[in-house]
C-alpha cells in the first residue's frame, strides 16, 4: 500500500512539474511571438495608425504603403540585392570548401592531421574582433574595400564548418570509398557522388548556419564598405531607422515603414528554414554526437 501511495504521490509531482514547465514554455513564447506580431501588424497598418504609441497584434487601417516606400522610393531593393549576391555565393563557397577540406580530414593516412586539426581548434578560439584590424589592412592591400568581393571573402571557411561536416563524412563507412577506388573511381568523384550524397543533412545543416549568418551580417559590411550603394540589407536598415540624417529628406520614415524593412530582412529565413528543418534537426544531432 506505501509503495502504491509513493507512486501516486510520484506521479502526482510529475504532472505538475509538467504544468509548470508547459507554462514556462508558453511564456518563453509569448516573448518572441508578441514582438513578432507587432512588427507584422505595424508594417501592414497605415502611417498615422503606427505612430501611435501601442502594442497592437492586428494590423490598423490595413495598408502595405511601408512596403512601397521602403522598397520603391527609398531603394531598398539595392542593398536587398546585395545581401543576396553575398549570401548566396559566399554560403556555396563556404559549404564547398568546408565539406572538401572535412573530407581531406576522414582520411587515416593523411601526414599531419593532427597538426591541421589542433589549428583548426585554434582559430576557432580567437574572437573575431580580435583580427578585424588585420583582416582590413589585407583587404586594402588586395584592393577589395567597397566591393561585394570582400564580404564574400570574409569568413569563406570556419573550423566550426570543416569540423562538423568531417564528422558527417565520418559517418559513413570509409569501406565505401576504398571499394569505389578499386573499381577506378578517383577522389573527386568519391567525393562528389558518394560523400556529399550521403551527408545531405551535414551540408543542410552548414548551409542553413552560413545563411543566416551571412544575411544577418553586420559588422563585416559595416567596417569594409563604405560606398552606400553597395551597403548591404542589415546596414540599410540600421542607417535608415537609426541615423535618420541618412535617409531622405523628401519623407518621414514613420513606423510602418521601419518594420516593414524589418519584415523584407527577415522574410527569406523565414521562407526557407521550413524546407530544410527536416535535414537540419537531423544534421545536427549527428554532427553533435559522432565522434
């Protein structure tokens, strides 16, 4: 009878440990869907019903005037463009060099893997601001300031990348490339039809981290370029809700207007995490516990 009462005293306990933390994680999302709702009322309400000073989770005299200002008549559609030119060639470098130099990594007999990979650990201990400096002084020297060359450039390969995708690699049965090379097949070929087939969910994996990381860049683009037309989104945005001297004269840049921005920045990720969360889950959970 004691232990049949402890078990329902048990279970008990349990229930509401798990009330509290179905609670929790409601409010945890409250806190990022509220503000979220907000943006996207306030983009889609009118001029005069964003001003004012309200939280409000449904659009006011629904109107996409912020949308038409923004893109049409202060030209976002030019930094939009090049975020995109340099998210999207700088992130298929980024995963075509991470996943070659991860594949050079699975190799047993390569002389000095060890080496390569205590530096490979190395780099990713040192801050970035730490080489911001020096990264501008190259820069300069090669004649890349104010060109979409050197955001693509910049951070082209990370060791967080090379490591995760040659855990992937690792995964699969080395067997494989050892008989593909007895039947004639070269390391290109091992690499490109066998590899990088099977470590779908490793590459979705680097290319989702590097896309968002890129078109959420700020700093690179900030200290690099200083030509306005090749400012990318996020610098933009933040020359036209924070330095206001910057924007237009012509227009008051009124509420609708600012989140509407703030929707066109983040409206792609949002549009493509959903595509690739099957293979990102997945990736991720492999990347983290292979050895």
């Amino acid at each position: 009878m004691m232990r049949h009462a402890n078990y329902g005293l048990n279970a008990k306990r349990m229930t509401v440990f798990d009330w509290l933390n179905a609670l929790f994680i409601i409010c945890l999302m409250l806190t990022m869907i509220i503000p979220f709702l907000n943006v996207v009322s306030l983009s889609l309400s009118s001029g005069v019903a964003s001003m004012r000073p309200d939280i409000i989770l449904f659009p006011k005299e629904f109107s996409l005037e912020g949308y038409r200002t923004i893109w049409n008549s202060l030209d976002l559609w030019r930094p939009f463009l090049n975020s995109t030119i340099v998210t999207v060639f700088g992130t298929l470098l980024h995963v075509l060099l991470s996943s070659l130099a991860g594949y050079v990594l699975i190799h047993p007999r390569v002389p000095g893997k060890r080496l390569m990979i205590t530096f490979i650990l190395i780099t990713m201990m040192i801050p970035q601001e730490a080489v911001l400096i020096p990264l501008y002084v190259v820069n300069k020297d090669f004649h890349l300031i104010n060109t979409l060359t050197v955001l693509v450039l910049s951070g082209l390969v990370s060791g967080f990348s090379i490591l995760l995708m040659r855990n992937f690699f690792m995964s699969i049965p080395y067997e494989i490339s050892e008989s593909a090379k007895i039947d004639g097949a070269g390391d290109f070929w091992i690499f490109a039809a066998i590899y990088m087939r099977l470590a779908t969910a490793g590459l979705a994996t680097v290319t989702l981290f590097e896309f968002v990381g890129r078109w959420n860049m700020f700093t690179a683009p900030l200290i690099f370029i200083n030509d306005s037309s090749k400012y990318t989104l996020q610098v933009a945005l933040k020359a036209m809700i924070i330095d206001s001297s910057t924007s237009s004269s012509n227009y008051l840049i009124t509420t609708n207007v600012k989140m509407a921005g703030i929707m066109i920045a983040i409206l792609p990720l949002i549009v493509i995490y959903p595509f690739v969360q099957r293979f990102f889950m997945k990736g991720i959970m492999l990347g983290a516990t292979k050895e």
